[in-house]
C-alpha cells in the first residue's frame, strides 16, 4: 500500500513537472500569456502605436557625430530640422513605435504631445498619475501604461515634421502642433512643427465628379500659385500692402485669395496647373504642396493637380510629389502610365447628372516637363513627347464607342502648363491680356494638331504669369476648331511685373442642357466682384468664334 502511494506520488510530481514544462513551451512558443499580461493589451487598436518620442543632434562637422539611433527600434523622420541650414548642426525627431501585439507590460503608450518651455498645465480630462515627460526641443510627452489606453481614440500612430507659421496637414486624423520646436532660436525661426497622428492611417475615397441636378459644373483654374517652405516672399505685389501698414506676405496673401473666390465661387472641381509649389523657395516641398490643396480638402472639392518646371526644384522630385498627391482626401491625382514620358498624364471622367455612369465630361491632364532637353537646337522650355500624344490618342480613340452610349452630349478638355508653340500665333483672335512673349517650347511636337483631331475643345495652360488671353485657333477651311487659354498667375510668390500685373483665377462654367462653356477670370484686387473678359468659347457642344458670343 505504501508502494503505490509513493509511486502515485512520483507519478503526480512528474505529471506536475511536464504540465510546467508544456506551458512554458506553450508560452514561448505562442505566447499564452497569463490573464494580468492580457489585461494591458488593448482588445481592439488594430496598429502601432508610439511609444516614445526624442530628438537626436549631430555635428556636421565631426565624421564620429551621428543623429541615428537603433533602427530597429526607433523611425527618424527623414527632415532636418533645421532644414539643411545649420552651419555646424544637423537634428532629426525619432519615433518608437510598436505593434498592438507587442507591446510589454512596461511599454506606455503616447496619448498626447505638445511643444512649450514649461510643463504643460494639467487639464480636468487628465489621467490620474499621469504625468507630463519632458524631451528635447521643447517636446513633452504624455504616457499611459492603463488598460486600453491605445484604443481610447488618444493614442498617437504616426508624428511627422512640417515647417512654417502657416504649415497645414490635409491628411485625415492628422494635426499640426500650433507652436514651433523649441530646440534653439533656428528652429523657431524656421517655425519647425512636428504634426502627428491618432487613428489608423486611412486611405481617402476617391471623390466621384457628377455634373448638378441643373446642368452645371464649374471648373476653376488654378495657375502657377508659387507656395513656400513658410510665407515665401512677395513678387511685384499690386498693390504693395492690400490693408496700409499690412506687409504683403506671398503665401498667405496668394491663400486668402484663394479662399474668397472658393466661398464666391463655389467650383465643382479645381485643376492645379502645375508650378504649385515655388521649388527655389520651398526646402521642405511638403509643406508647400499641404497648402496648395488644404482650402480644397476643408471644402470637399474634389482636384486634380499636373507639374510645372518649379515643382520639382526642391527637395522632391516629380514621382515623390505625386505619390503625395495620390494619397491626399478629394485628389483625382494621377501619376499615370509607367510607359509614357512625364509623371501625370491622367485623365478625369466626370459622370453626367443622376445616376448615370456614362461621363458627360473628360479632362486630359499631361505633363509638359521642365526645360529643354537640347539647348543647343532649341532653347528654353520641354515638349509634349511622342509617347504621351500616342498616349493620349489611343486614350481618346478608346473612350469614343463609351462615350457615344450617353444620351447627352459628351465633352472633351485639356490641361497642360507650359503653352503649346502655336500661343505665339498673334494673327489668331484673342482675347485678354498678352502682355509678356509666350515661353512655348521651340520644339513643335503637333500636341496641337492632336487635340483638334480628337476633338478637344479647349487647352488651358498656366507658366507665363501675365498672360491670361484665350486664343481661338481655325483650321484649314477658317472654321473655329481649338480655344487655347491662359489660367492667369495666381500666387504671390511668382513673377507680376509687365505694368502693374493683378493676380488672377480663370473659370470655367459649363451648362449641359445647351453644351455651352463660358470662361472668365476673377481679380484679387480693383474689380475683385467683377467676371473679367466673360465669353461663351463653347456652344451646341461645338467651338464657337468671337463672332457667335453673346
């Protein structure tokens, strides 16, 4: 009896023995964790989370300085914070962040952050024993180790670094911080802001362009806005101080303008005709192109945008940009087919009205590069390439069977930036102002032609700021076939000059129940409630001559 007992006992002890062992296994193997360790998991965040946020400084000077830290560990937005300026320095923000899943017991996660020389008051909302953690440049850090604490709809994914007084971020859930790094007096001077994110990143929906209930849609051009790296500088300001004392700062100004003709005008669909962003002026292009679309996003509109020769002058290239703009709420942005020449030959069907899903309009959208690529034989500015004119027939030819299924008429426009070689043709109509010769390329690649073929009614283009004429292009047998418009410079920050030049929006309203398209222009200052050189280009679905307007 004793016997069985004892070996009853070694029996249990070993079966005790390989259950812990089995756990063990089980725990290092598939981590069923013990109930406590469960309970600080969040149940349903299902991203990352950040963890920790610091600053890292270096010596440009010193081959043994160095502003990384583990990369496994930490994400260091790739932007100097002192945007490449410092003459001995350079500073970079790093980021922890960590994965639902793997977060530890002694991980907290970042709630909130803000920037300032003090600690942060203590708010009524605040978490009892959470205390505000204080980190280089001014950062202070609110972490929480409680329960859920990431999926309380606080909790921080992402931090980025823009820069400027007026620096926006239209992505979704993203917020900039309303004061500067404080890391010393060049980084307020630059106004570095680090904008961060709660939430899961979102991909936006792209917007579905319907023409109204009524028959109408209206386009507005904006041309060549110029937009910095901060409030960018003003060029040829008419007049010099809108409001006298009121120094004329080129990005706000340009933006305030911007804004009144949205609320007065309340477009449909905006087109951004490249030069954006003001590339010898915007060391962070970023920042720059956040403010060309943030008064867009604000008001629901959806957009397209095509490159002009200044986008890309600055720290992002063409590609980069794009991938930007394709991301962003309400862009229609394309980079377009891999195969053809340029980045941003796109098209944008809008739908007719109701429920249809037939397109009563098209917008061929091309790039027209930057400078010319043989300066020997023909100076100046790029052409329209041979690819995208196969590009955009083949496109045309193959939307035509569709297109003839609408029960409406159907309508076909073009937007480039630099002008077509025939803008210089002075012996055609035109009407607006020409006061600067047309910077078209020397080369004739026959995009023109193209356009006609297709039957495209119009090409609107930007790039010569003073510009802001509609030319009316005949063919062989003196019958109108083609309105070539001017936007008219919009932005601050580019060129004026020639006489006291007045920025200027062009417009493009369309009526479908007659197929009629009248353009127009509106003023930032002098006759700013006035519809300058009003006139219907468009009638019947077909081009109409100066003779023909009303």
């Amino acid at each position: 009896m004793a016997r069985r007992i004892v070996r009853t006992g070694v029996q249990l002890a070993i079966f005790t023995v390989f259950a812990v062992l089995a756990v063990v296994i089980l725990d290092s193997r598939f981590r069923v964790l013990p109930n406590s360790i469960h309970g600080h998991l969040p149940s349903h965040y299902p991203g990352s989370v950040v963890t920790d946020v610091t600053i890292t400084t270096c010596s440009t000077l010193s081959l043994f300085s160095s502003c990384k830290l583990d990369s496994e560990t930490w994400t260091r937005i790739e932007k100097d914070l002192y945007l490449r300026t410092g003459w001995t320095s350079s500073a970079y923000i790093h980021f922890e962040r960590k994965k639902e899943e793997e977060l530890l017991p002694e991980d907290r996660v970042v709630v909130d952050l803000k920037i300032s020389r003090l600690v942060p008051t203590k708010e009524a909302s605040d978490d009892v024993g959470v205390a505000w953690e204080q980190r280089p440049g001014g950062i202070w850090l609110k972490r929480t180790a409680e329960r859920h604490a990431s999926d309380s709809g606080k909790a921080i994914t992402s931090i980025d670094v823009l820069f400027g007084a007026d620096a926006v971020d239209p992505r979704v859930g993203w917020e900039v911080k309303d004061t500067p790094l404080l890391l010393d007096s060049w980084t307020e001077t630059l106004e570095t802001r680090i904008t961060i994110r709660r939430g899961n990143p979102q991909k936006s929906k792209k917007p579905v362009p319907r023409i109204k209930e009524n028959g109408r849609f209206k386009i507005m051009q904006l041309a060549d806005l110029h937009l910095s790296t901060g409030t960018g500088v003003c060029r040829e300001p008419v007049p010099a101080e809108l409001v006298p004392g009121q120094k004329c700062e080129a990005d706000p100004r340009t933006l305030e303008f911007v804004e009144r003709l949205l609320d007065e005008e309340k477009p449909d669909f905006v087109v951004l005709s490249g030069d954006e962003v003001n590339g010898e002026t915007a060391k962070d292009a970023q920042s720059a192109l956040f403010k060309s679309v943030k008064l867009l996003v604000d008001r629901k509109i959806p957009y397209a945008a095509i490159f002009g020769n200044h986008d890309d002058e600055g720290d992002l290239k063409r590609p980069e940009l794009m991938a930007i703009l394709e991301e962003l709420p309400y862009s229609l942005s394309s980079a377009g087919p891999e195969d053809v020449d340029g980045v941003g030959n796109y098209i944008v069907e809008v739908l007719g009205h109701g429920t249809t899903t037939h397109s009563a309009l098209t917008l061929y959208l091309l790039d027209t590069h930057s400078y010319s690529p043989d300066e020997r034989q023909f100076r100046g500015y790029d052409w329209v390439k041979p690819s995208q004119i196969r590009w955009f027939k083949n496109k045309s030819q193959g939307l035509k069977a569709k297109h003839h299924e609408y029960s409406h008429m159907h309508m076909n426009m073009a937007f480039i930036h630099i002008p077509l070689p025939e803008y210089r043709e002075s012996e055609n109509f035109f009407q607006g102002g020409w006061p600067e010769v047309p910077t078209a390329p020397g080369f004739n690649s026959g995009f023109k032609d193209a356009l006609e073929e297709e039957g495209v009614l119009f090409v609107s283009c930007g790039h010569d700021h003073a510009n802001d004429y509609c030319m009316l292009n005949k063919d062989a047998n003196e019958k109108p076939s083609l309105w070539m418009c001017y936007g008219g410079g919009s932005g601050l920050g580019g060129y004026g000059g020639y006489g006291g030049y007045v920025r200027r929006v062009r417009f493009y309203d369309f009526d479908m129940n007659p197929g009629r398209v009248v353009t127009y222009k509106r003023l930032e200052w002098g006759e700013t409630e006035a519809k300058i050189d009003e006139m219907m280009i468009v009638d019947g679905g077909v081009v109409k001559g100066p003779e023909e307007h009303n």
